[in-house]
C-alpha cells in the first residue's frame, strides 16, 4: 500500500525537523510520498527533493499559504506551484514581512505580562525564514515561562489571546488565484479543525470552487474528529472537491501529528500531479 503525507513542516518555517532530516524520517516511517508544506515559503524544497532521491521518497513541492477570510485565518495548502512564480513570492514576501513585524509587538506584550523577552530571543530559536507564533513560544520556554508550544499557545498565543497580535494574510480568493496562475494546486488545510467549521460553511466552499476552482479540502487530519471527516467527505462529494488526508507533522512542535498520522489515497494524489502537469508545472 502506497503511504502518502501531503501536509508536514520543517524548521524553515515551525517545524522542529530540517528538510532533509523529515524526509528522512517518512523513510523509516515506511512512507512513500511526502510534501513539504512550510507556512508561506518554498525554501526547504530543494533540499528536501534531494534528501527525497537519496532516501527513495517521493518528495512533492508545497506550501501552506497564510490567508484570511471575514477576518478569521484560513490556511490553504498549495501544491507544485512554480517556485520563481513573480506575483507568488512578491504577496509570499509580504506576508513574511508581516510575521516578523509583529514579533516586537509580542515581545513587548509578554515582557509586559511579567515574561521579558526580546526579538533576538524569538530570532535564536528559529531560521528566520518564517517566523510564527510557535518560535515566540519556543523562546518562552528557553526561559522556563512555560514547559510547552501547548502550554504557550493555551495561556498566552492563542487568537485573540493576552500576547497576541494579528498579521497580515492574503485575501483567501486572491491566493488561490495566484496559486493557480503560478500552475499549482489548492487544497483548504484543516477546514473544521478547531472549531472553525462556521467559519467556512459548505456554500462559501461552493463559491470558491465556482468562482475560484478551488481543487480540494483535507478531509483526514488529526483536527477533525470522526464525525467532521464524514462531513467533509460529504462537502467534497457533493462539491466535486479532491479529499486529501495528512499529518500536519511540525516534529517536536505538535504532539497530536505523527507523520502519516492520516494520508492521502494514491488515487487523489495522482489527480493532484495529474493537475499540476495539466497547468504547466512540474510536480
Ligand atoms: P502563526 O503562524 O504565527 O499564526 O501561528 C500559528 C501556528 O502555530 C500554526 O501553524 C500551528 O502550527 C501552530 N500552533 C497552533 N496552536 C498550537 C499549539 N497548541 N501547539 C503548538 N503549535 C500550535
Ligand atoms: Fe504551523
Ligand atoms: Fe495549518
Ligand atoms: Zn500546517
């Protein structure tokens, strides 16, 4: 049986694993395809394809791309998208730019929530490449403030919560136009995960998929329970939407997310590949 993960992250963005150490680690997991899908960057790629031919895995380029919609956070999983797409890295800039602009804000919060930390702590504990929420989690607890990334996100960082702080995301209609303009594929990652399924309900996703050709959802993920899988098998059914499924693996980051934790069905990702080639990309 083909094993397929679409949906993992290395260091170059929250991840704890480098590319070539994950891609390692699907080997001895026994998986046959991974892609690598850092929040809002294409930079672990290259190395991760390579470590891919070296280990005998299938490494497939991806993305999972920052967006908003009616102000909540979407994230939105982009595969074989042209890597020097121009309007791509331009708004993939912006919104970095937006991740790092944040942190003085945050750091400025939780120093002023008895917790002192500077912007060179958050920088120590991660590539730089795409800062997030867990990296200033990660610096909390260099300093003992909490034991985890769990704890951290529960007591401080969560939406809305005392340290944090919006950032800019891309409009959630504009990136999956750009993602397609630079010849790749666009799967909405954990649409009803955490609560979020008011969020987007089944006619929005009808929308994008009419008026943006939206190719799929994740159906399989560690944030969906068994009742909200059968739900969203359902919405991609009627909806004629690819159902993907993956672990969302961040390394020592995430508990809940062995990789291979959920997987794709080969026949889904051949269609994904299928798609890619049909608009000119190369998988
Ligand atoms: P940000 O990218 O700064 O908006 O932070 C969101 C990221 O934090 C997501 O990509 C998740 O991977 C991660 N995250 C959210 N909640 C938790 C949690 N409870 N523990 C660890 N990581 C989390
Ligand atoms: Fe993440
Ligand atoms: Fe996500
Ligand atoms: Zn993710």
């Amino acid at each position: 049986m083909t094993r397929i993960d679409l949906h993992t992250h290395s260091l170059v963005s929250d991840g704890t694993d480098t590319p070539t150490q994950l891609v390692q680690k699907a080997a001895a997991e026994g998986l046959d395809v991974i892609a690598l899908s850092d929040h809002d960057t294409f930079d672990g790629l290259r190395e991760a394809k390579l470590a891919g031919e070296k280990a005998g895995v299938e490494v497939l380029g991806g993305m999972e791309f920052s967006t908003r919609h009616n102000g909540h956070s979407v994230h939105l999983l982009a595969y074989g998208c042209d890597p020097h797409d121009q309007d791509l890295l331009d708004e993939l800039a912006r919104v970095r730019v937006g991740r790092s602009d944040r942190v003085p804000a945050m750091v400025a919060k939780l120093t002023e929530l008895g917790m002192p930390l500077t912007v060179d702590d958050i920088l120590a504990v991660s590539s730089g490449a795409s800062l997030g929420r867990p990296h200033v989690a990660d610096a909390m607890v260099a300093k003992g403030y909490v034991a985890s990334r769990d704890e951290a996100f529960r007591d401080w960082l969560y939406d809305g919560g005392p340290a944090y702080v919006d950032r800019y995301c891309t409009a959630l209609p504009d990136a999956v136009d750009l993602v397609h303009r630079a010849h790749g594929v666009t799967v909405l990652a954990h649409p009803w995960g955490r609560g979020r399924r008011d969020d987007l309900p089944e006619w929005f996703l009808a929308e994008l998929v009419n008026e943006n050709g939206l190719d799929g959802i994740e159906v399989d993920h560690p944030d969906h329970d068994d009742e909200t899988r059968e739900a969203l098998r359902g919405v991609a059914a009627r909806l004629g939407l690819l159902a993907t499924g993956a672990s969302d693996h961040h390394g020592l980051g995430k508990t809940r997310n062995p990789l291979g934790a959920c997987t794709t069905d080969p026949q889904v990702y051949a269609e994904i590949v299928r798609r890619i080639r049909a608009r000119g990309g190369r998988p």
